[in-house]
C-alpha cells in the first residue's frame, strides 16, 4: 500500500542533504560543539529575520518559554493568562517557574486566545499574557497588547507554529515584549533535534535570558542568579542557518498547498480552517474539522493516508492538571473543537497528486464511505 506521511522529514533533508552535509562536517571539524560561532550566528541571522534585535538560542520551545517568564520577573504566585486550546508544553512552562496558568477559551477564527475573555480571567496576581500562534496562524495581537498596557503586563507570544506567519504585515515574535520559538524537527523550521529561541526588542530581556541559560553566569561559574542549562548546541544552530535560508520558500509552498485544500474541500462536509483578512498564515498545519473525526481519521488510514490530532483532550481536562481547578463546561469552545480538529498531510515536499488523493478519499468518506478499497492505492 502506499502510504502518505502527515509530514516526511528525509524528504526535506534530501532536498537540501549537500548544504547540511557541509554544515554538519564544518562543526565537527571546528571541534566546538556549545554556544560558538554557529550559535552566534544563528541569532544574529534569525533575530534579522523576525525584524527585531536580539535571539537567544536556547535547548527546546519549552524551556523559551520558561526563560522569557522568568526574565519578565514571573515567578511563585503570579498568574499567567494561557489559550485553552493549546499544546501541554505551553502549560508545563509556566508551571516551571512556579507561576499559575489561567485558562481562557479560544475564538474559533484563528483557534487562539479569544481577547475578550481577557478581562474576567484577569486578578491582582496576573503578571503576564501568553497568546498561542497555534497551527501557524496568528493570534489577535493589538487587542491583546492594548488589554496588557492597560494591566501593565507582559505579552509573550508563543510562536512555535508559526515561524514566518504575520499578522498586520510584520512577522509574529515582534508585537510582544518578548517571544518564543520551537525548533522541534517537524516545525516549519525545524532542528534535528530539539531547540529553541527567545526573541525580543528589549536589551534587559534579552541580557536576563542569556544570563538564565546559563547557570545564571555573567562570568564563567560565576552564578548571579539561579539559571538553568539550556544551550543551543553548535551542530543543532548550524543546521538551522541553513533551514532558515529556505524557510519563506517553504512557507510559500505550504501556502499552495492550503489553496489547494481549499478549492478541493471547499463545500465537501468538513470544516475548513479560516485566514483571517490580517494575517498570513504558514500552515503548520492544515486542520479541518468534521463531528465523526475518529471514524475519518481510521478510514484514512486504512488507505495509506496518516493524520494527527492537535490536541485531543483539553489541558484542563487531562488528569495531571486536574489540579488547575477546572471542569467539563469551563471552555466550551475549546471542549466544541477537541473531538472534531484534524491535522492533516501537510510539508513542503508533499505532491499535488499525493493531496489530490487525500482529498478524495476524504470525500469518499463524506459520501458514506463507498469509495475504493484500500489496495487500488497500492
């Protein structure tokens, strides 16, 4: 049977295998493996291409998070507003630096926090917002910022699905006070391994989160503060140099791809995800969503096709987190959309032919199941 991957990382490697092979040889023969020139590099090159001044390279997309908290002065009691609606990671940060999430509902235009939910999650102990750009669409930035100056809070845009996208013309990662990225394998720019970014304008942030990194070192093992170790390596900032030259050609196909969802779905029975009029959206994902979505995603698989869920039992109603105070009810929208989002294929190198045959058999599926048999995909 021929299968269609959600995403195929050896594809993306083939495509580019000579760049990288150089890259790769080029440090290991530099024999420096930790916060050197490719790392150096690297934020240089990346803060450029999110059109603000400084990016600190860091060990994953979570532990951004949690040094963009705490560089912002979060910590034990406060209260960080947070999407329902979002991946377990955005959660676990805040709990690491001894912070308490709040959670709000989301809108179902971007799938992100919903603004004016705001205003009734809001308490004396609230000291920062973290809106989600979630699937590669972004959140409703300006009445976020304007709701934050008028607490006086911190806005830290979690963008780790959403490298490129941009809202009112400038890329997210530089509306907020501060910013973190992702560079899990399977994100738009992706590591071979883990890692991550925080982003920022502000020279303090910035300095605080180089600081916290580390051991908390302005100097060598000397700690000024209490840090933790969360380095960017040599091999994993070098392959992201040479991902980030090809990260808008990406994002643009990714965008063709959409399209052709779009006019291949349109008016077949499933939802479809929006692009709001102000923003462009990268994809990160191509989610639809349909009330059967378990019995679609099983029929896809038995034909060769995967998919994946993002995210299928809410935060606040997983048993780790029952502690977080909420209950079945408490974000209807986000409990609305659980059971029914579907991600499905969606990378640069997928082929049209490949996405044609996806969105047929999801209409095969919509029309009561009666398409082929699995082995004419074979």
């Amino acid at each position: 049977m021929r299968e269609i991957p959600v995403i195929d990382l050896k594809k993306q490697y083939e495509s580019i295998q000579l760049e990288l092979d150089e890259v790769i040889s080029r440090v290991l023969a530099s024999g420096s493996f930790i916060l050197g020139a490719e790392v150096t590099a690297f934020e240089k090159e990346f803060a450029e291409y999110c059109g603000i001044s400084y990016a600190i390279g860091v060990a994953s997309g979570t532990e951004a998070l949690q040094l963009a908290l705490l560089a912002c002065g979060v910590g034990e009691n406060d209260e960080v507003i947070v999407p329902a609606h979002t991946a377990v990671a955005t959660i676990s940060a805040v709990e690491a630096t001894g912070a308490h999430p709040i959670l709000v509902d989301i809108d179902l235009a971007r799938y992100a926090l919903n603004p004016d939910l705001l205003a009734q999650a809001f308490t004396s102990r609230t000291r920062a917002i973290i809106p989600v750009h979630l699937y590669g669409c972004a959140a409703d930035m300006n009445p976020i910022l304007q709701f934050a100056r008028e607490k006086n809070l911190f806005v830290l845009e979690d963008c780790s699905q959403a490298h490129g996208a941009l809202y009112q013309g400038r890329k997210v990662g530089s509306w907020g006070d501060i910013a973190a990225f992702s560079f899990y394998p399977t994100k738009n720019l992706g590591a071979f391994g883990d890692g991550g970014a925080v982003v920022t304008d502000n020279p303090d942030l910035a300095e605080k989160v180089r600081i916290l990194r580390q051991y908390g070192w302005k100097e060598h093992y000397v700690s000024s503060v209490k840090g933790i170790n969360s380095r960017l390596d040599e091999l994993q900032a070098g392959i992201l140099r040479v991902k980030l030259t090809h990260l808008d050609a990406w994002n643009n196909r990714r965008r063709k791809l959409a399209s052709l969802y779009y006019e291949l779905l349109t008016g077949a029975g499933v939802i479809l995800p929006q692009q709001p009029e102000d923003s462009q959206h990268v994809f990160h994902q191509f989610v639809i969503r349909h009330p059967r979505r378990d019995a679609l995603r099983a029929f896809l698989k038995e034909r060769g096709i995967h998919s994946l869920v993002h995210y299928p039992i809410p935060i606040h109603l997983q048993p780790a987190y029952a502690d977080l105070g909420f209950h079945e009810g408490s974000f209807p929208i986000t409990e609305a959309v659980s059971p029914e989002v579907l991600s499905l294929p969606m990378y640069p190198e997928l082929e049209e032919e490949k996405l044609r045959l996806v969105c047929r058999v999801v209409g095969d599926f919509l029309q009561g199941g009666c398409g082929p048999s699995p082995e004419l995909f074979s």
